[in-house]
C-alpha cells in the first residue's frame, strides 16, 4: 500500500468520534498533498484544519456528509471545505491524489462539498504537488506560488459542480425508504412503500416534501451514480452493469445513462479505464 501517514488506518482510527484531524501536524505550509493506493478503507467521521480537493485517479471514493452522499469516480475530484464533518469510504484498489490549501487561499467556497469536473490541467498540478507532502514543516517560494495559482484554478472549478450526489433525510421514513431504494435498486415503488410500512402516495409525497424530488428521480440518480461505480470497476461489462443497477433492458439503460452523464456506458467505460495508471 501506497500513502502517506495521514492517509492509512491510523487516520481512519483517530478520525472516528469526529475530531478535527490537523493535516498539517503542526507544520506551516499553505498548501500541500498526499498518495493513498492499496485496500479499502473507511476513515470514519472527521473534519480537517485545511480546504481539501482530492482527485481519482483509479477505482471509486465515497464521501457522505450530514447532508449528502457522494461519488467521486475516476476524472472527477472532491471538493472538501475546511471545518466540513465527513466520512470518505475507498473501494479497495483505489488510487487518489489530495492537495490541500490553508483556508486563506480560498475564501468564501461555501461549507459543503462539491463534485468537479477536473480539467487536465489540474489533473497534472494535482499529480505534480505530490512532491511537496502537506505535513512538511514550511513552504517556500516555489512551492507557495504552485499552490497559489492551483488555487486560482480550483476557485474557478468549483462553479462548475457535477450532479453526482445523492441527498440525505433525517425524516425516520424517507432516511429508510432511500436505504432500502438503494440496496434494492430494482424495487418498484409499491415494494418501497410496503419496506417502510407506508402507503405509495405517503411515500412519493414524503419524497417531495423533504427532498424536493420524486422518489423515481432519486431511483435514477441512485441507479446512475452505483452504474458509474461498477464501470469504473475492472472487467465490469455494460450489460452486467445494466442488470445490477435494476434495468430490463439494456437500450433503456444507454438510453437513461447517456442523458444523466453526456457519454454512453461504453464511452465512459472506456474513458475510465484509459485514465487509470
């Protein structure tokens, strides 16, 4: 495994009871970054001192927060403000970059976290700050101009957010009723409704009130966001991926991933596996 010290099992140990995780460890740099590659890992809830974008370079990460559930797959990053409580879940055989920037170098990004589009400009920036680990005990002149313009870059893409999240509920009902839609991504919505002991008007109305979507709309997105996981994944065929996320027929589901993602399952596949290194 691959990583740094503050990217292991030790951070998702400490990370748990959600405490603030300093990243820097007491060094002054203003920005800085970190490798993580090897076995799955849940780091647990935490929040960090530093603004934090973390990009995959292969496999899949999840980052939930209080009030959404995201995926970032391969050539997407995960904007992270400093402060946010999260918890980030990587698939085994994950490979990520994170570069993290002291919160003056980019006010006033908003207290949620984002999905982005990376352009590859970034990408290459992100892969090139791994020579200067976050945990170093200072910056210099070389190092604080890279992050700066990094974070000139970053500033512009966070206007540019991906639609690949998922909302969350504290309504006992609708918190369940998504559970079960998203282990069951095949249910209809009368086998929801029965799951959570609730009539199919009660839920598509409880869905509306608290979430400000239909339930379908929520099936797709969790369909589209599990289907862009599994193709991500070695070896994973269109049609398999189709089957799992709960379609009977393979067109409708070229049909529904193409307008949720702008690419067909096929090109995405592709795109993914050529991204991977």
């Amino acid at each position: 495994m691959t990583g740094s010290a503050l990217s292991d099992r030790g951070l998702a140990e400490s990370a748990n009871g959600g405490r603030i995780i300093e990243l820097r460890r007491g060094g002054q740099a203003s920005g800085g970054s970190y490798l993580y590659e090897g076995e799955g890992l849940i780091t647990g809830w935490h929040s960090h001192e530093v603004h934090q974008i973390e990009y995959a370079i292969g496999g899949v990460v999840e980052v939930e927060t209080a009030s959404a559930h995201y995926l970032l797959p391969p050539q997407q990053a995960a904007w992270i403000p400093a402060g946010l409580e999260h918890q980030a879940t990587m698939a085994p055989g994950v490979k990520t970059v994170a570069v993290m920037f002291d919160p003056q170098m980019i006010p006033n990004s908003g207290d949620r976290a984002r999905i982005l589009g990376v352009s590859p400009l970034i990408r290459e920036m992100m892969i090139y700050a791994l020579r200067w680990p976050i945990d170093r005990p200072h910056g210099d002149d070389t190092s604080d101009g890279f992050f700066r313009t990094l974070a000139e870059l970053v500033t512009e893409a966070l206007d540019h957010e991906a639609p690949l999240s998922l909302p969350t509920s504290e309504h006992s009902i609708v918190a369940a009723a998504m559970s079960y839609t998203k282990k069951h991504l095949s249910a209809t919505a009368d086998e929801v409704s029965r799951a959570v002991a609730v009539s199919e008007r009660t839920l598509r109305r409880l869905f509306r009130d608290e979430l400000g979507l239909s339930w379908r709309t929520y099936l797709l997105h969790a369909r589209m966001l599990r289907a862009m996981a599994l193709l991500a994944s070695p070896g994973q065929s269109v049609q398999e991926t189709s089957t799992a996320v709960g379609f009977e027929s393979l067109s409708s589901f070229t049909r529904a991933f193409t307008q949720f993602c702008g690419e067909t399952p096929s090109t995405y596949r592709k795109r993914v596996a050529g991204e991977r290194v």
